[in-house]
C-alpha cells in the first residue's frame, strides 16, 4: 500500500542475515504485518492501530501511530509501550487494563499519551487479545482514534464554568465590601447584581428591588415614591425627567450629581462593559453638598471641622508679623496626616470626615487658647504659635500635638491609628518676610519631616536651607538637561505569554548628570516637586517617538510602546492634544501607545480633571495601563470610572510568587479581575523561569522584566532584536 514499508526492509542489517530462529521471527513478524494489511481497508482512515507482543513490546505500528506520536517506526517497533506513558493516570488505572486484556477480554478506555516533542495527546483505544489457533494469547491489538481536541474542549469548558462561578462569587464579595452603591444591568437592562450599598441610596426601594427588574419598572416605581427631589411638577415634567434619566443611563459616559428626598445627594457614574453590561456607581455625597453651602455662607471658617480656614490664618499671620517683639516670637506649624487617603478609601468619605474632625479638636486641646489653629483643606493644618517666646518652647508644643494622635480615633464600631508630619518655622526677628514665605519655611520642614519617615517634626533651619540650596541646583540642571535634550529613556521589552514573541516596550525616563545616572524615581520626585515634570514628560515623549521612528526605519517592529504619565500631565487640559498631535507628526498610529497611571495618579485630588484626559485619550484609542496594581488604594469602583485596558501586577507581587506569601493568589486574584473587566494584565519585574512559568498558568497576557531583557539605551536596541528568541510558550498541561 501507498506510505507502507514492508516489515522486512524496517528489520537491522543483521537480523536480516541471522539464523534460522531470525528468521522464523522475521516471518511471523511479516505475517503479522500482512494480516493487518488485511484488514486496514475496513478501518477508518485516521485509525491509530498498534501491535505488541505479551509483554508489552511493540512489533507493529501503523503511519497514523507514528504521527500522532512523533517517533519513527525504527524508534517504536522493539520499543516497550511504556515509552508513551505520560504520568497522568495512576498505576492503578493500567493495572487494571492489563488484567482485563491478560484475562482475554477486551478492553475500552481514553488515555493521555506523551508523544516524542514531549506533548500530550488523548486517544480512545480499544486493546484485544491476539490468540493463536491453540487459544493462547501471543499479544494484543489496540486500536485508538485521536480525541485530543476534545478533551481539550472539554478540560476549557469545565475550566471556563469553574472561573466563572469563582468570578461571580468574588465580584459579589467584592461589592458588598463596598461603602459605594453598586448595580450592574445586563444587554436587556434587567438589574443582574447590586449591592447592600445600592439599598442604602435609594431607601424608598430597599424593600422591593430585585434582580431581573428592567430599569425602567425600578425608575418609575422611585419616582412614584418620592425618591428624587430635583423632578418637576406635573406629569409632562415627570415624564421628561424619565426620558432624560433612562436616554443617559443607555448611553453611559458622563458622571452626574442625583438630588434625594431628605436632602441627600449622589454622584452617579455609569459605564457599559466590553460585554454590554452597564455598571452603575452610586457615591453619597450628601456631605460635600452641605459643606459646599456652608464655605458660601461663612468665609472663614472650615465648614467640616469648625476650625479657621487658609484665608483666616493668613491675615492672623500677617497681624502676628507685624507685631513681632524680640522676646516674643511666634512660630507656625504645619501638620499633614500620614496615610489619610488609605483611611478615607477603606472606610468611606464619612469616617474620613469624621476623622478630621476629631483630629481637629485634639489639636485645638493640645495648644495654647492664644494659639490659633487652622485646616487649610484635605488633611492639611496649620497652628499659629502666637508670642510662644523660644523655639524650645515651639517644639514642646509641637511634640505635644504629636502625642495628640497617638490614641486610636473611634469610626464608628472601628478604631483607626493615624499620625502625623510636623515642620516648624520660627518666624524671625527681623525680615520676618511675607505670611506666605513663613509658611513656605514650614512647608520645607513638612516636607523634610516626610523624608525622615513621617509621624515626627522637623524645624526649619540654615541646615535645610542649604539642603534646599541643593535641591534647586539639581532642580535647575534638570531645567538645562530638559532644554538641552539630555535627557534620554531605556526601552524595556515586553513579550507575549502566549508564544513568547515581542509585544512591546515600556519607555522609562533616565538622566546622566557628571557622568552618573540619577536614579529614576528621585528624578521623578525632583521633577514633581519643581513643577517640571510636564516638561519632563514632553521630552521623555518625543525622544520615545523618535525611538520609534528610527527602529521603523530599520525594519524593526517595536509593538505597542508605554510611557508613564505623571497626575500633572493629565491635569493640563492640553495634554490630550499636544500627545495626540506628536504621534501624528512622527508618523505613528494611537493604536501604537499606551499610557501607564499609577494608582497613585487616579486617587490625585483632581482626578476629575484626570478623567476628562484619560477619556478623550481612550476615545481617540490610546490604551491605558494601571501601573503597580495591588500596591495603593484604588478599588474596583476606580476599574469602572477610568478606561483602563491593562492592568501591570507590580513587581513585589511576582518577586514573591514562589515563596509562600500569597503573592500567588493575589496575582491570581487580579489576573481574573482584569479578565473579567475586558481587561489584560502586563506581569513586570519577571526575573526567574518559574515565575514566567507561574503567571503563564494564571493566564497573564504580557511578561516583562530581567528575564528577558533589562532596560536598553536606544543604541542597543539593534543587538536586541538582531539576537533575541522568543521565550518557549509554556505547554498547556491536559488534566
């Protein structure tokens, strides 16, 4: 037959001159051969059909055998079956078989086989006796069809169900943590999961809503009851008011504020999925209103705390300059709390102001009644010391505002720890200079006091001033790098998971200064504090532009490359453009750039002006990466206001991912997350096998890191393409 070799010519040169025994051996082995010859046109084409002796020896197999398994006949035939053997099934599961075929039964199973190239296949195979005419059993046929293919459908589809009930498990754990009132509506806009925070906005509804209810029924019947407070009068204006809420609520984008019954008030963001799903955040923001009302009614004083404001201070400063005596100096003080934002997001807007108030009166108890003190707006104070006389009499007293919050403060039913930065400026005997350079002078002990590690003070003095000489010099040799275009990036790969080809890069910021690097995150900082990271930006994007051009032009193709944006760029409402404008102008497509926040970036004060960046970045295609996620604060209702594409699990996660410290779930955990929110995740700072190998099976999409390659020099990007190889894909395993 066509593709067949007779057994004869597949025999070694010296079975073929052995003696008669051979011989004899060889016939049988021929005549084996020519019986199965007789019955193959009566089997399937794609029969899989081999023959061992009693012993489990190979003496025949067929072409469709040696395909699927990848050995040659030479390597198979004389071969022991077990050569196949893949590990997956118990000794048990052959023992079994080989009692039933040595007992002369047939048997019938599925087994998962490892072909030569070390993969797995599946096969149904049926194994009969071969007896001879005296009845005795000389070795055994099998005959065997490839089921790969849907064994492996059928592993994914129970993979798949197991993921999604974990998932829906999770996302409504999730939620239910959330102080935020959440609901999500399916493609026929029937309510498919809420939370007890969606309860707790809409009071009037909590007894009847339910899943399945269509958004319409669950609207009319609210305003039926009096839910909302801004709906005018009369029919025609309550129809309006509906038709309004249900066109925005279709067409999902825009945050908006909800007026309530009772003088409550939400803010409302509403957002459709990659699947169809509009996800709904409610975020009571009845408070911010109040206090909005209240800073209009009164000038001076904070609405929150009761404490003077900013503007107060300043002109109690401005009186205590112009009245300094020589023995009695006044000071300021300047007290920022450490890690409020953690509290605020962990236990909701209202703990957080609840804080702040007790803050407050803790430190109005811990000074003097001449003292005046002042929150001047986030979780920002100021105390002014008024005619405290010696600055050992200052830090006494700022030592004792710092023991002032060494109690836990009661939220409710749980206590948080808070402390705080402390940096004191003694106003001088002459030249006081200006309210605003006083609290200047304080503003560098603050931020000294946050250098040497928070919960302590620092004072200003000639010490931090020549620090400060320091800074500004560094400051303005950066100005001159950014003018002279010194300052140049380090293109870091990044590679697909799935095959182990090149993907992309993340540019990252470097600066050379007398012949040194400066390290990238004091750069950064450097940049931030002085106001020039935007110009820092500017340039880190253009010689990233350029970067692109150049490897173009070379035949090179460099994937999607990210740079890292800073909350300041994403303020400046001409960022979108002027970043948009430079691709273009160098000739690239959106669709190559990818910009990267971190959480850090998106929980920024202004975030609302951050949003409008991002969204008109996102709708003209620019994909957005959040950078070191798992480190901060976000949370999910952050996933659902920004229009993240990928998620980057940071590298403290992946470092420990093979010694037990949970980073294994965790990376899990946001893995799935990121899948489930249409989301892929980018697994960064990969420096082992086994870590590449970890985040592959958790279905990671993007590696990067030293594993394979460290952040290059443009002049070096040539060597790495010319010499890199794709990692090896990781095998899928077949359970």
């Amino acid at each position: 037959m066509p593709g067949q070799q007779n057994r004869a010519d597949l025999l070694k040169p010296e079975l073929r001159n052995a003696g008669p025994s051979h011989r004899a051996n060889q016939d049988d082995l021929q005549n084996a051969a020519a019986e199965l010859a007789s019955f193959k046109t009566a089997l399937d084409p794609h029969t899989i059909v081999g023959i061992t002796n009693r012993a489990g020896t190979i003496t025949f197999v067929n072409d469709h055998f040696c395909q699927i398994s990848k050995y040659s006949r030479f390597e198979l035939i004389g071969a022991k079956h077990s050569l196949l053997n893949s590990g997956h099934h118990p000794p048990a599961f052959f023992e079994e078989m080989w009692r039933t075929i040595s007992s002369g039964t047939r048997w019938h199973g599925e087994i998962c086989n490892r072909a030569k190239d070390n993969s797995l296949y599946w096969v149904d195979t049926t194994i009969a006796p071969k007896i001879d005419g005296a009845g005795r059993i000389t070795g055994y046929v099998s005959i065997r069809y490839d089921i790969t293919q849907r064994k492996q459908a059928e592993r994914a589809l129970i993979e798949e169900n197991l993921r999604r009930e974990r998932m829906e498990t999770l996302l409504r754990d999730i939620i239910e943590t959330l102080p935020n009132g959440v609901a999500v509506y399916d493609e026929d806009d029937r309510l498919a999961l809420f939370n007890s925070g969606f309860k707790n906005c809409y009071r009037r509804l909590s007894t009847t809503v339910r899943e399945g209810q269509l958004f319409q029924e669950i609207l009319e019947h609210a305003v039926a009851c009096g839910e909302f407070a801004d709906i005018s009068s009369g029919d025609d204006g309550r129809q309006n008011w509906i038709n309004t809420r249900l066109r925005n609520h279709r067409n999902p984008g825009k945050a908006f504020l909800q007026a309530l019954s009772g003088d409550r008030w939400l803010k409302v963001q509403e957002r459709r999925s990659a699947s169809g799903y509009v996800v709904g955040v409610q975020t009571d923001v009845t408070e911010l209103k109040r206090v909005e009302r209240e800073i209009r009614r009164q000038a001076e004083a904070d609405p929150l705390t009761g404490l003077l404001n900013r503007r107060a201070i300043i002109e109690r400063l401005t009186a205590a300059i112009s009245s300094q005596k020589t023995a009695r100096r006044s000071a300021v003080v300047l007290i920022d709390l450490d890690g409020f934002k953690a509290i605020n997001d962990s236990h909701g807007h209202n703990a957080g102001d609840a804080l702040l108030v007790e803050v407050g009166k803790r430190f109005r108890d811990s000074v003097r009644k001449s003292d005046v003190v002042a929150r001047l707006g986030g979780d920002e104070y100021a105390v002014l010391l008024v005619h405290v006389g010696s600055e050992a009499n200052a830090i006494r007293i700022v030592r004792k505002l710092l023991r002032s919050l060494e109690s836990p403060v009661r939220l409710g039913r749980k206590s948080v720890h808070v402390s705080g930065s402390l940096g004191l400026a003694i106003v001088p005997r002459t030249k006081a200079g200006t309210p605003l350079e006083v609290l200047k002078r304080a503003d560098m002990a603050l931020y000294q006091a946050k250098h040497n590690g928070r919960a302590t003070y620092a004072v200003y003095s000639a010490d931090l001033e020549r620090s400060l000489r320091q800074r500004n010099a560094m400051i303005e040799a950066l100005r001159r790098a950014i003018a002279n275009g010194e300052i140049q990036v380090a293109m870091q790969p990044q590679a697909r998971f799935l095959d182990g080809t090149h993907s992309g890069f993340e540019a990252l910021v470097r600066w050379k200064k007398d012949n040194q690097w400066v390290p990238a995150a004091e750069l950064v900082s450097l940049a931030e504090q002085s106001g020039l990271i935007c110009e820092l930006g500017r340039s880190v994007l253009s010689t990233t532009l350029k970067a692109m051009s150049e490897m173009k032009r070379k035949g090179y193709a460099p994937g999607k490359v990210a740079i890292n944006v800073a909350a300041a760029q994403l303020r400046d409402p001409d960022f979108a453009k002027e970043l948009l404008t430079a691709i273009a102008a160098h000739g690239h497509s959106v669709c190559d750039m990818v910009i990267e926040v971190t959480e850090n970036v998106i929980l920024d004060r202004t975030s609302e002006a951050i949003t409008v960046t991002l969204n008109r970045l996102s709708e003209a295609g620019v994909k957005i990466a959040l950078d070191d996620f798992g480190t901060g604060y976000a949370s999910l209702t952050h996933l659902q206001r920004y229009p993240v594409s990928y998620i980057k699990i940071d590298h403290s996660f992946v470092a420990d991912l093979n010694r037990g410290h949970g980073c294994v779930a965790i990376a899990r955990a946001i893995t799935s997350l990121a899948h489930s929110l249409g989301m892929e995740v980018v697994a960064e700072g990969i420096e082992t096998q086994a870590q590449y190998q970890s985040l592959a099976e958790m279905g990671c999409d993007y590696a990067q890191g030293y594993l394979l390659a460290k952040p290059m020099l443009v002049d070096q990007i040539d060597a790495y393409f010319l010499n890199r190889k794709a990692l090896r894909p990781v095998v899928e395993l077949v359970a």
